[in-house]
C-alpha cells in the first residue's frame, strides 16, 4: 500500500542527496549494490546474534534511502532497463537476507513457532514481486495489495526493534505470521487482478 505512493515523497526527500551524489561522481549502481551489501550484512550478522534493536534501526537507516539511486539515475538522465534490474533484483536478496536473519534468531531461542512463522513470511513474500513480475511481463498490471514491500519491511523492523527492547518475542513471531497471511492475501490479489485482465482479453 505505501510503495504505490511514494514516489513524489521520495523525490522530495532525496532530491538534493542524490544531485549531491551525481555532482561528485558517485554512479546510481554503486549505490544500489552498496546497499544492498550493508543490508545483507547487517542483517545476516546482527539479527541472529540476537542484537535486533540496533539491527532494525541501521536497517532501516539504509532500506529508508532505497530510493536514493533511482532519483540519481533520473537527475542524472542515466536511467535504464539494466539499472531497474540490478535494484528490483538485490532488493530481493536484501529482503530475503532480513527475514533470515530474524528466522536464525528465532531458531537459536529455540522458538519453534517463530522458526516456522519466518519461514512463512519469506516465503510468501518471495511470491509477492514475482506475481508482479511474471504478470507485467504478459502485459497485465498486478500493481495491487496490502502487502508490497514497504509495508513488510516496516512492521518486521518495528516488530524487531520492541522485541530487541524487551518485549516478548511473541510480538515477533506474530509480526512475522501476520505477514505471511498478507502476504498470500497479496498474491491472491494480483492473480484475482490478473484473472479480470485475462478474461477481457479472450475471444
């Protein structure tokens, strides 16, 4: 739900970061791979050793300024077919590398519920961008649903965040449930939104 309407905030918020970076050279790709490193590794390190507090808030620090190399690429006129690419492809390493990192987390506190709920939630949401994908790529539009990325990113750090401050890990493990279920519900949204397309278009 967020991700559909962000853009103009987006613009707002990373025009004068991003004409800084194109000023000095700085190449929209470099910043999409860098990113993608720093989320990968943050979380792959500092989520299973059970330091989720610190964890959620660089994460979301970096996953904040996601939009920085698209704004780039668009001041600096330098967008492309490959660039869109190469940061819808590592944002689905980076999202990935999160909901791992949690699901280790949980598995060393030996909480099996959790384990099972993480494996849920990065599994469904692997599905969500690939509904997307697949259908645009049949020329259907699957833009729908209230699960797409943004929204899975922020209640898994906020859940992450109150849990490295003292909550229950109950806050996590349903945080991670709920997003399962959103996350099919997505799914079911594009391929209801897909269905409708495909059937004005038959004989």
């Amino acid at each position: 739900m967020l991700g559909a309407n962000s853009k103009p905030l987006e613009r707002r918020i990373f025009g004068r970061p991003a004409a800084w970076l194109v000023k000095h050279h700085v190449r929209p790709n470099t910043v999409t791979v860098a990113g993608a490193v720093v989320q990968c590794a943050v979380a792959l390190t500092l989520f299973p050793a059970g330091c989720l507090w610190p964890g959620a808030l660089i994460l979301a620090a970096v996953v904040t300024t996601d939009a920085l190399d698209g704004t780039m690429a668009r001041i600096a006129g330098t967008a492309s077919k490959w660039g869109a690419f190469l940061d819808s492809t590592l944002d689905r390493l980076a999202d990935a590398a999160i909901f791992a990192g949690l699901t280790i987390y949980l598995a060393r506190e030996a909480n099996t519920w959790g384990v099972v709920a993480g494996v849920a939630a990065l599994a469904a949401g692997t599905v969500v961008p690939y509904t997307r994908a697949r259908a645009e790529a049949l020329n259907y539009q699957a833009a729908v649903g209230i699960a797409e990325r943004a929204d899975r990113l922020i209640v898994a750090l906020v859940a992450a965040f109150v849990t490295g401050l003292g909550l229950s890990q109950t806050v996590l493990v349903v945080a991670l449930a709920v997003l399962a279920v959103a996350s099919l519900f997505t799914v079911g949204q594009r391929m209801a939104a897909v269905f409708k397309q495909s059937r004005v278009d038959s004989p």
